[in-house]
C-alpha cells in the first residue's frame, strides 16, 4: 500500500528503522529508561495513564485532545454541539488533557465541553500568541472565557526566533507572575522552528514545550524562522536533538503534529508515527487534533499498542 507521503509499508519500516538507528533508539525506544512504562503491580501502560510532564509536578492523561487542527478550522466546522460531543467521547474513555489556543477561538467551545467536570480531573494547556501589551489581562480573559479559575498550562505560541524571549519579554515576564498568584501552575512555549527550540531547550524559564513529533518530517520545525516552511525526514534529527536537551533539563514535554497536521489519511503513516512517538520516549504526552469518536478509538488503540510493546 502507498501512503499519502509516497512511502510503501516496508519503506515505512526501513525508513523508520534507520531513523531509530540514528537516534540510538535501540530496540525498544526510551529516552528515561530508567523510568519503567508499565505501571506498578505489572498493570499495562496505556493511552490514559496519568503520566508525570518533566519536572513540573503534574500529571495529564498520555493521549490529549487538540483543538487546533488547521489553526482550528477542523473543530470548528464541527459546530459547537458536535465539538462538545466529541470532547465529551474522549472524556469519556478517559482522557483528561485537552489543548487549546487563543488563536483557535474555542476557548468558549472549551467551556461548554468540561462543565460539570471536576477541575481537578483536568489538564488544560491554552497559548498566548504574539506580545500583547497587557498579558496578565489578556490571562484573566482567557480564564473567563474557559471557565476556570487557574489554567494547567499556559504557553508562549509559535515562536520561530532564536531570542523569542527577549521578543516577548512582556509574555515571559508575566506567566512568571502569573504563575506565583497560582493562576497559572506552568509555562513554557510552543515551538515552530529550530531556532526557537533550541533557545526553549536551554531557558531555566520554560516548564513545558509543544514540540512538533513525527517521522514523516510532515509540518516540522526547520532552520527557516518561518512556522510554516516547508519540512522533510532530514529536519527530524536536529529537533530531537534539541528536545534530547529539553528532557535532560526536567523540561515537560508533549508531542504536537503527530498526524501531520491531519495529512496522515493513511492508516500506516499513523501506525508508524503514533509507534515513534510513543516509543521513542521523547515526549511526555502527545495532543492529536480528533474530528471524529472513532478516530479518538483509533489512537487509544494505536497508543496502548505501541506501549504493550515496550511494558
């Protein structure tokens, strides 16, 4: 069978052994092996475990929901009640981490999803974009608008530049009080491009990074300052490199554009990126934008797969 990105299932394979191979990800891939994957008692790793993110002293479900697919064009031409449906479907098999943006406009969506569940059974991660000229104002809309009194995780959004933190210093300065008042319980930022990772992977500031995830090379980041520059398998090897940073310095880190972006319409490109992204211990937890239940089924089976491999 051919895939979308014009590779055969045993090209798949090969490729993504070689790629495993370069990374020395051998045989069974973990960067914290000392961190077991099965859970005590010799229960099975799954898709929902609540899994610890860094350094940070949280836990969100391993698999989340994304909101953002196509800056959100996806959830939204769902219409709010099928939106709220099918947050409600994860919810219901048990995921608890749902990932957002300002720049998604489902913030509000967001809201209608989660209420009457109990805060403290969520993780909620949300992005700030741009510099504005008063963060913690634009921090007080955000929860108003998602309902809740403090946010899981707050984010600087696409940044692309190597001093993007000298470029938001507004943003940095104010998630940091945000949050010592505890209306923020981490920060960090959402990577576009190679420089801008490699300045996240070495900044005490950051908790948590969004990292774009997948063996295709589809939507990654590149050395261009430009989060939409055109990317390819060979951009694969120095993003890990920085994100092998990140984990070394306690850093949280999730996994974006796992399905490339919603490209991978091809069941064996999701197969062999969901198996990297899992098994190469490079993230924490991983955020999939769904428009559909089943494709939710889809990932949980795909993960709790992956994982059974390497328990």
């Amino acid at each position: 069978m051919m895939g979308r990105h014009g590779i055969t299932r045993r090209t798949f394979i090969r490729d993504t052994a070689a790629i495993a191979g370069a990374l020395s990800l051998t045989p069974l891939v973990r960067i914290r092996a000392a961190e077991p994957v099965a859970k005590a008692g010799g229960a099975k790793a799954t898709a929902i475990d609540q899994v610890a993110l860094g350094k940070t002293g949280l836990k969100l479900s391993r698999l989340g929901m994304g909101t953002g697919t196509n800056s959100g064009n996806v959830q939204r031409a769902l219409g709010r009640d099928g939106f709220i449906r099918l947050i409600r479907h994860g919810l219901d098999r048990g995921i608890t981490y749902i990932d957002t943006a300002d720049s998604y406009r489902m913030h509000e969506w967001v809201k209608g999803a989660i209420e009457g569940i109990p805060r403290e059974k969520l993780f909620i991660q949300t992005k700030m974009g741009g510099n504005p000229e008063k963060p913690l104002e634009v921090i007080d809309r955000f929860r108003k608008e998602l309902g809740v009194d403090y946010i899981d995780s707050l984010l600087a959004h696409c940044t692309v530049t190597p001093n993007w933190d000298d470029e938001r210093k507004r943003v940095v300065d104010a998630l940091a009080q945000a949050k010592e008042k505890g209306i923020i319980r981490a920060k960090g930022t959402s990577c576009h491009a190679l420089p801008a990772l490699a300045r996240a992977a070495t900044f005490d500031w950051v908790d948590v990074n969004l990292v774009r995830i997948n063996p295709q090379g589809a939507h990654m980041d590149t050395p261009a300052e430009n989060w939409s520059a055109p990317s390819n398998a060979s951009h694969i090897l120095p993003a890990v490199d920085q994100i092998r940073i990140m984990r070394r310095n306690g850093h949280g880190v999730i996994g974006m554009k796992i399905f490339g972006n919603g490209d991978f319409t091809d069941p064996t490109d999701r197969e062999v990126s969901i198996r990297f992204a899992i098994q190469s211990g490079l993230a924490d937890a991983i955020a999939i934008g769904f428009k559909t239940p089943e494709e939710i089924d889809e990932a949980i089976r795909r993960i709790d797969e992956a994982l059974a491999e390497i328990s």
